[in-house]
C-alpha cells in the first residue's frame, strides 16, 4: 500500500495529534512509538526523522501546547495598559484561553492529572514558567517606573510569582476533579484561594491593597459548571 506522502509541517503536527490521544487516554508511560504508528499508518523511518524518541516527542507537545497558550498574552503586553491592570489582564488570558477551548480542556485536565501523567504536567508547568516568567518580569520593571510597584529583582519575582499561580492551579484542578462538591461550593472555595494568592501577590509586589484581580466571578462559575458536569457524568459511566 502506498503511504500518502504529506508537507513536514502537516505530518508532524498529525503525528503530535495522535501522540496527544493515546497520551490521554493510556498515560504517556504505557503509550508505545507502534501506537503511534498504527493511528496514521506511518513508517518507523518517518517518525524518527521528526522526534529521536518518545521523549522528544513528549517536549514537542507540550511546547506546542504552552506556546497556544501564551499566544493570548500578546495583546496584553502590547497594549497601553498601566502596569497593574496588565499583570491582572496576563493572569485573565490564561483563563480566558481555557473557557475557550472548554470541551479540550475538560479532557486535558482530567488526564493532566492522573498519576501515570506527572511527568508531562511538571514539563507542562515548566515550559510555561520559561514562556511567561519573562512577560510578568517585563510587567513588574513597567510597574516599578511608574512607581506602582515595589519590590527588587524583577526575574526572581516573576518566576515566584507564576509559581504560586501554579500552585494554586492544581488546588483548584484537584477540588474540581474530587467530584464531592457542588459547584457553588467549587466556587466559593476558588473565590477565597484566589482572593488570597491576589493579596500575597500584592505583599510580594508592594502594591495598593485589592488592585490585583484575577478573579472574576461570572468565568470561574460557568468554566466550574461545564467541568463539574463533564467529570461527574465521565466518572459515572467509568463505575456504571
């Protein structure tokens, strides 16, 4: 049978496609290259020529995945916005970027965080942290000159700043993903922790009290909403 030859672009964004399945739905430790093979019918020869191994091709997805995310970001660090209001609009296009894309993102979370994944979520959260710790560095210096903030060394404060976020990410992933609580609650929970990381980073930063917002109350409910009804009918048929 003849393989249907395709532009290098095209190819090897299908075969990050597939990958990208079979590392949802088995885990990336339990997916093999001949998975990968088998969904697109393509020759061992081809898949070497774009990914050495199966960890190269774990780099490659993820790094296509933060840079979709942190394209959202450039609107925000070209506008004309002060610094304050810039650093809460960065940390909202994070968000922004996941109500969009939803329905993947239910699927993403879900498998993000099972235990045969933790390897793809801490390269996952370090690629976003190279990617976005030098435009929170770039807000922090902009804030400074206009005598908003207050803090020294912008780079270490940035990473420690997309740290915390990171940390409170996977708070907030894991309350969604328990599946014990109503979403009202979900959010009342989310309201507090993300109130809270909005007022440390207002200490960290030296900036007015309650001029950090991220939160934002009509997206957290209705993205709490739509993952709390797709992991709880997804958890339901798994035990039915």
């Amino acid at each position: 049978m003849t393989r249907i030859v395709k532009k290098p672009d095209v190819r090897k964004n299908e075969i990050l496609d597939a990958a990208q399945e079979f590392f949802f739905k088995k885990g990336y430790e339990d997916t093999t290259i001949q998975d990968i093979l088998d969904a697109i019918d393509i020759a061992k020869g081809t898949f070497y020529y774009y990914f050495k191994s199966k960890d190269e091709l774990l780099d490659a997805l993820v790094e296509r995945t933060t840079d979709q995310l942190t394209a959202q970001f450039t609107n925000v660090m070209d506008s004309e916005q002060n610094a304050i209001k810039k650093f809460s609009s960065l940390s909202r296009a994070a968000s922004s970027f996941k109500r969009t894309n939803i329905a993947v993102f239910a699927v993403f979370l879900k498998v993000l965080y099972r235990d045969e994944n933790i390897l793809m979520r801490t390269r996952m959260f370090r690629q976003i942290t190279k990617k976005a710790a030098p435009l929170y560095a770039q807000i922090i210096r902009q804030g400074i000159k206009e005598r908003l903030f207050n803090t020294p060394d912008s780079d270490e404060i940035a990473e420690m700043i997309i740290r915390l976020g990171q940390h409170l990410n996977e708070k907030i992933c894991e309350l969604i993903l328990d599946a014990t609580r109503t979403p009202e609650q979900l959010c009342t929970i989310m309201e507090r922790k993300t109130r809270l990381y909005e007022r440390v980073v207002e200490r960290i930063l030296g900036a007015p009290r309650e001029s950090i917002e991220v939160f934002i109350a009509d997206d957290f409910r209705a993205m709490v909403q739509y993952l709390s009804d797709r992991i709880q009918g997804e958890t339901a048929k798994e035990e039915a």
